[in-house]
C-alpha cells in the first residue's frame, strides 16, 4: 500500500485537476450560451432566404440553368472539413475525421485515388489528425475560427465560388458537428456547391405578384447571399458544437475527479488507520517486553 505522503500527494494534484476542469466547464458554458444565441438569430434567417429561392425556382422553367445550382466543369472536389483550434472535448474532432475518412474511402474513393479530391481544414486539432493518418490538407483555413464574423466567412463563401464559377471546382462538400444540444453533436456531411434546390409546393402563390426584373435574375443574386449565409451558419454550428462538447467532457471529467478524490481519501484513511494500528501494536509489544524483563 503506498504511504501517507504519496497519497496525500495525489489527492492534492486531482483536486488541482478538477479546479481546472471545473471552470473550463464554466468557460465553455458561458461561450456555448453566446453561441446558441448566434445559431438561434441565423437559423430562421437562412430557412426563410431558402425558401423564397424554393417558391422563386419553382416559377420558372426548371430548365433554365440558375449560377451556381449546376455541376461544375471543373474536375476537382473540395471537402471542407471543420472542427475546432483546441482539444479537450471528447470525440467532437475525432468524429469529423472519421466521416472524411469515410468519404474518402467510399463515394470519392475513385476520384481520390487519381487526385481529384482537395481537402481543406478549418481546425488545428483535425490537421493533426489528418496528418497521423496520412491525408495531406490542401487548404487550411484556421484563423477564421479565431474570430469568426459574418465578413470573414463570406470572404470564404466568395472565394469557393468564384474557383467553381471559372471551372476549377467540381463541387465543395461540408463535414462538420450539428448542434443538436449541449450533450449531442451530429457529424453533417453536406453539398455546399452545387448549390441544390428542392421544388417548393407553393409556386401557385407567387401568380398575385409581380417579380421585376424577373424570377432568374432575383435567384442569380439571392444564391450567392444564401451560399454565404449557408457557410456562416455552419462555422457557427460547428462552434456551438464544440462549446457543448467540450462543456460535457469537462463536467465528465470533474465527476471523475470527484470519484478519484473520494477513492484516493478512503486509501489515505485505510492507511492512516492500518500506521496506527501498528504503532499501537509496537508500543504494546514494547511494554510487554519491558514487564517480562
């Protein structure tokens, strides 16, 4: 059995642990609830911009080829993979690397082989990760999850649409963390490009309205607004993700520190009890030797 000190040593160093976890749990939960508030503005905000698209490209002729909404002459594939800049929360990473490994091993296992398929990473963690297995990121996009604004990511969204638009991409797919809630984060693997719209039921509604300039040309400049809304509120669910993540692992790991401490105590005082019961011992011993003497 270890000694008293040794112990005493540890218990000091897990209680010291659970300081640290303890408010990275408080940190993230103060951080998830900014980010939740960010999701919450944006999400109405992208559903009602799709579906003016929906009820806009069902009153035309399908077709009509819309920018943006057709595949790409290009031949290369870009995954954008996003994750998080820092670790310590549980499988949020991990999990993206697996659906791009995925990816990679199936529906784009031709096209990667013959090196038609890009990667880009917004994460340091996931570079990492990427690189103990062997696949190359082509592009890496760190510093927009440092400060990510509206500005920044649409400076993205433009870029990959401009590299579609002149022929150099085929299309763009998105692997991220959906926030579902602070315990559960869903791996999404999504078409960014070609942007993909589904018919909408209520195309009749549109007759009682008059669209100048005309149907085409309102979609034409509403997709790029929608890509670029599409990519910000992506980065942001992917953020929220983390936060949640990382909040669930930390209080995980300070229940586990606790378990730990009350363990560690009950070793201390099995200890501490079993040194006494042999000193008693020793100095029973002792007097008893003295009285035969």
């Amino acid at each position: 059995m270890a000694n008293l000190k040794d112990i005493r040593t540890r218990i000091n160093s897990v209680k010291t642990t659970r300081q640290v976890t303890s408010a990275m749990k408080m940190v993230s939960a103060a951080r998830l609830k900014k980010a939740q508030d960010d999701i919450s503005h944006i999400r109405p905000f992208t559903s009602r911009l799709a579906s003016i698209i929906q009820d806009l490209t069902s009153a035309i002729d399908e077709k009509i080829p819309v920018s943006y909404t057709v595949s790409g002459k290009g031949k290369l594939t870009l995954v954008l993979a996003i994750a998080s800049n820092r670790g310590l929360c549980g499988g949020f990473n991990i999990n993206v690397v697996k659906e791009v490994q995925s990816l990679l091993s199936g529906k784009l296992r031709d096209e990667y082989r013959k090196g038609n398929v890009l990667v880009g990473v917004m994460g340091k963690q996931i570079e990492k990760l990427f690189k103990s297995r062997d696949i190359k990121a082509d592009f890496i996009y760190h510093e927009l999850l440092f400060s990510a604004s509206y500005e920044s990511i649409s400076g993205l969204a433009n870029e990959l649409m401009l590299e579609f638009k002149e022929g150099n991409l085929k299309e763009v797919i998105l692997v991220y963390n959906e926030f579902v809630n602070a315990a559960v984060q869903a791996v999404q693997v999504q078409q960014y490009l070609p942007f993909a719209v589904p018919k909408s039921d209520t195309a009749d509604e549109l007759l009682d309205y008059i669209l100048e300039p005309d149907p085409v040309s309102i979609i034409d400049s509403l997709i790029p607004k929608m890509l670029q809304t599409m990519l910000y509120q992506v980065v942001l669910e992917s953020l929220a993700s983390e936060h949640g993540a990382r909040m669930t692992s930390m209080h995980k790991a300070t229940d586990n520190a606790s378990d730990l401490i009350r363990d560690l105590q009950l070793s201390y005082n099995k200890a501490r009890q079993t040194a006494i019961t042999n000193q008693i011992v020793e100095i029973t011993g002792g007097a008893e030797a003295l009285k035969g003497g």
